[in-house]
C-alpha cells in the first residue's frame, strides 16, 4: 500500500468560490423560508414552509455544494468513482436532518433550548451528510480520517449552524438575514474543507477497479434538479401573498 497525495482544489480555486456561492444562495432561500414558517399562523403553511426550507438548506446550501467541491478533489493516477444510491442518500439525509431542526424553531413555540438542539441537528446534518457522500467514494485504495480534525468539522457545523438560526430568529431585520446567510455559507464550506483535511488517502493497486459514476458524469442531472428545486423555492417565496421575511433595515 502506499501513501498519496491528494488534490482538493484540482480546477484551481473556482470550485471553492462557486460551492460558497451556491451555499449562501441556497441558505438564505432557506432561512427566508424558516422566517416565513415562524411568521405564518396555520400549523400546515408553517409545515410547507419548513418542509421548502429544509430542501433549500439541505439539498441546496449543504449537498450541492458538497458536490461542488467534490469535483475539485482528486487522487493522483487514480480513477475515482461514486456510488450513485450511496449519493443520493447522502442528499436526502441532509434534507431529514436539517428539516428536523428547523422544525423545532418554526413549529414549536420558540426558546433558546430549542434554538441549540435546532442548531445541533442542523450542523450534525451538515457533517453527516458530508462523511455519508465521503463513503460514496470509490477507488483502488482507502480513506482514512485524522480524528482531531474530524471533530473540529463538526464542531464548526453545529456553532454556525446555530448562529444562523440565531441571526434569523432572534434579529430580524433584512441585513441580519444576509449575515445568516453568509455565516452559514462559511459554516458548510469550513466543515466541508476541515474535513477534507482530514482525509488520508492510501492506494492499494489490489483491489478490484472501482465500479460507479463518475462526479462529471452526475453533473447535468444535479444542476437541472438543483435549478428546478431553487426556481420553485424563489417562486414560492415571491408570489406567496404574506410577506414575512422582515423588515427592511
């Protein structure tokens, strides 16, 4: 077996800006959305609302650009491969968690309690997804993890995630919501390179060629499902008649 070098930034550093990009976007559909479910009074609307939040969030802001990112790392003389269920999976794990934790600050009566375990699950969310879409990787070797660096990707997660929840819930004014945004864009892009550097790649030219597709080959029905996820939610958002996401600076 031997030890490799690894590259994570393997198209230069467009990647890294698009990924933080689409997680800003995508964070702050997501917090509009979780500011709309708080406002409304009806449990059913505060559902939809929460339910479009969690996919804005967890499969907008946190596996899409995980998948970005993605497509910047690269082993050296190595095909890499994904598997497709494992994937997807990872998509909608991001999607359950995050919805969960929205749902204890949109359906429920607001405390700071709930706000931290919102948080909580919401950055646990962010780091599992990300180490489930990790497992997805295939190749003629294996991956291991610096511990110590593993527990500060969650530790980044959890703190942000719940300092844009905070942002959102506690201040509402528009340039509050934007910071929220921001800081939960540095949130999953800090977790996702923190545990990034965590990973040791070992190659073992034994095992078996990697069977799967490969993240270029995933790029066209991500982006279109992505777009289409993203219109329907700005759609949503402006065309709803109550407009509940604060008020203006």
């Amino acid at each position: 077996m031997d030890h490799d070098s690894m590259q994570h930034f393997s198209d230069g550093l467009s990647t890294l800006v698009l990924a933080y990009v689409v997680s800003v976007i995508g964070s702050l559909i997501g917090l509009a959305c979780m500011a709309r479910a708080q406002a409304e009074p009806g449990r059913a609307v505060k559902t939809r609302w929460t339910v479009f939040g969690a996919f804005a969030i967890g499969g907008v802001a946190i596996w899409l650009m995980h998948f970005i990112a993605m497509l910047g790392f690269d082993v050296p003389d190595a095909s890499i491969k994904y598997s497709v269920p494992l994937t997807a999976l990872s998509a909608v794990v991001a999607i359950v968690v995050v919805g969960a934790g929205l749902s204890l600050v949109t359906l429920v009566r607001f405390t700071k309690m709930r706000l931290l375990v919102a948080g909580t699950l919401a950055g646990l969310g962010v780091a599992g997804m990300h180490y489930l879409g990790m497992s997805a990787i295939r190749f003629r070797g294996e991956i291991s993890y610096d511990r110590t660096l593993v527990a500060l990707s969650f530790l980044i997660a959890v703190v942000a995630a719940t300092a844009a929840f905070w942002f959102t819930l506690v201040v509402k004014t528009t340039a509050a919501r934007l910071a929220a945004g921001l800081i939960m864009g540095v949130a999953v892009t800090g977790m996702h390179y923190t545990g990034m550097a965590a990973v040791r790649v070992t190659s073992d030219p034994t095992i078996p060629a990697p069977r799967g597709t490969s993240a270029f080959d995933l790029v066209f029905p991500v982006f279109v499902t992505s777009a289409l996820v993203v219109a329907a939610l700005l759609w949503m958002l402006f065309t709803s008649d109550d407009d509940a996401l604060g008020e203006p600076v």
